[in-house]
C-alpha cells in the first residue's frame, strides 16, 4: 500500500439501496441478491446513488442511517479531487432484472441536458451482464442510418422494430452505451449498470404495454428523437479484457470512459490463505459491488465490513489502508 497522510482516517461503509417496481421486473434481486426491498415486482436497486429520484441510505459505521447525499454533502473530501466530482457524486450504479423487455430509449448528453432539463447531466451508461436466458438480447441502435422523418412514422406507425438491431448477449458481456444510443435491454437479462448521475429517460417505444393504473405509459418522442443518433450502428464487439494476476486476486479493466472507470477483481485470497492489499485511490472514491460470492474488507483501524453477493460499499477518497479477503468477484468503481 502507499503511504498515507494522517488525515487520511475515513473508513468505508456499506450501502443500502432504494428499488424500483417498473412493470418489466422480476424478482431475482430478492431471491439471488437478497435485496429486502418491500416492492414486487423489483425492476432495479440504485445500490449507489445520491440522486433524488432513488437515494442510497448508509447501512453502517459512523453515518449509519444518513442518506449518501448528506454524508458527501458533510464530507466533500470523500469525494477526492478528480475534476470531474465537481462536489457531486457523478455517478449513480444499479443493479437490473428484466423479466420482460424494457422499453426502446434514448438518452441526452450532458450538453442538451444541461440546456434543456434544468442543468442536470446527461446519461452515458455501462452494462455489465451478470446472467443472461439463453435467448436474451439487447437493441444497439439501427440496422441502417435512417432520417428523422421515416422513424417518427415507424414509432406512429409502431413498426419501429424491424429498424432496430438486436444483438444476443451472454453472461460476462460488457456494453458502452453512450449518451444519443437507442437501446433497450431485453427479457432475460440481469445487468449491473454503471452511468452518469442522471435519470433522464426519453421513450420511444413501450410495446403499447399498460401500468398498473391500465394506461399506456408516457412517450418522449419529439425529444427522442432531437437526440438519438439516426446512423446505423455496427454490431458492439467485446471489448479486449486482460486479467492481471497478484498474490491472491486478479483484475480486469472492463470499461474507462470521461464519466468512470469500472474495474472486474476475482477475489481468492482461500487458497493464499492471506488478505490481500487493496490499493485505493487518493483522487477518486471508490465503490465495490459485490456480484458473486463473499468476503471482508478490512481497515487499518481495526474495522471491518463482511460482504455478500450484493451488497455495496463506498470507499472514501481518503480511506484509511484497506485488506481484503475471501472468494467473490467484485466489480470495482470510480473516476
């Protein structure tokens, strides 16, 4: 580990998440994650956010009970000083089950969001998929570029489905949604997502399904269509991934953009039988979420934090020199 100031004591902490019940959820999120969200179905957990649409709540240390919003509003050095904090957490992760399709959408950049929905950012997003049917897919734009006019008559029409290209995903698949993509995860798959602290949506199309209450649910289609890209989209490839071996975990870089950097750890300190150091970051916070197995995270201080498949937990900028042990993969967030 490297060394550290003496101010350098925040200690990190688990996270609990809100749900969402959106129509196309499931209940995996209870049965395979153990989420105690009193909602049915439960579509998503935003396990790390400060957004007010879905606020994290501390689970436990000194801030327990305090929304995250409030903690880094007390304690902007949790934050770091990479430029792109600008004293807000910009980042929101989730977790997603999707029993049925999600709707086809779109979302803005940070440009037109900050010029149009009141100065909030824009929504570039990461898919990482943790299980998937054997015949999920997932829509990645358009087979074909395609004018502004012939798909607003599609989506009237609401023939906008042979436009749309479909791509098949497996379990271990990683995807870059950037901000302008028309997309939609299909039935089937269970993703952990990674965007911009934004919760700006824009729908195209929703299968004419009904809510709840037996209406249709809200379209957005003229800003749709003002910000989704109308050329063709090649099919998303892979990306390259090279797993870097030390005594007792290997890691895997799956994404790194301007918004965040996501990291994969295959946690396997069992066979060692020794923790292992686990480098933080001095300008940037960081985030585990646990995807498989279990483990604990141990602080120089004396404390510790037992995780499970799962759970979340937020590292302050200026943690404390941090060991981990146990088998699990654990996907690992910043800036």
């Amino acid at each position: 580990m490297t060394s550290r100031n003496t101010s350098w004591n925040a200690k990190p902490f688990l996270l609990a998440p809100a749900g969402k019940d959106y129509l196309w959820g499931g209940n995996r999120l209870k049965e395979e994650f153990s989420k105690e969200v009193d909602l049915s179905p439960l579509a998503e957990t935003w396990e790390c956010s400060t957004h007010p649409d879905g606020l994290s709540v501390v689970a436990t240390g000194e801030h327990e009970g305090k929304t995250l919003r409030q903690v880094l509003q007390e304690n902007p050095e949790y934050l770091g000083t990479h430029p792109h904090t600008k004293g807000e957490l910009p980042i929101l992760i989730k977790l997603i089950d999707a029993k049925r399709d999600l709707s086809v959408q779109v979302h803005p950049d940070d440009e037109y969001a900050q010029k149009y929905e009141n100065g909030s950012l824009g929504k570039t997003e990461m898919w990482y998929v943790l299980d998937a049917a054997k015949d999920a897919k997932l829509i990645y734009g358009f087979h074909h570029p395609i004018e502004k006019n012939v798909l607003k008559k599609s989506l009237e029409e609401g023939t906008v489905e042979k436009l749309l290209q479909k791509v098949s995903i497996e379990k271990d698949d990683v995807f870059y949604i950037k901000a302008g993509t028309v997309h939609a995860i299909g039935a089937g798959a269970l993703i952990a997502e990674i965007q911009e602290s934004s919760n700006l949506t824009y729908r195209m199309y929703d299968y004419n399904r009904l809510d709840k209450s037996g209406k249709k649910r809200e379209l957005h289609i003229e800003k749709a269509l003002e910000v989704a890209d109308l050329s063709g989209s090649l099919q998303p490839k892979q990306p390259l991934r090279v797993l870097r071996y030390r005594r007792g975990f290997a890691s895997e870089l799956l994404c790194r953009c301007k918004y965040f950097q996501v990291e994969r750890i295959l946690l396997n300190t069992e066979c060692c039988r020794t923790m292992a150091n686990f480098q933080t970051e001095e300008n940037s916070f960081q985030v585990l979420l646990c995807v498989d197995g279990c483990g604990i995270l141990f602080d120089d201080m004396g404390g510790k934090i037992p995780f499970f498949k799962g759970d979340c937990i937020f590292i302050p900028a200026c943690s404390v020199p941090l060991k981990i042990h146990g088998k699990a993969q654990v996907l690992k967030i910043g800036c």
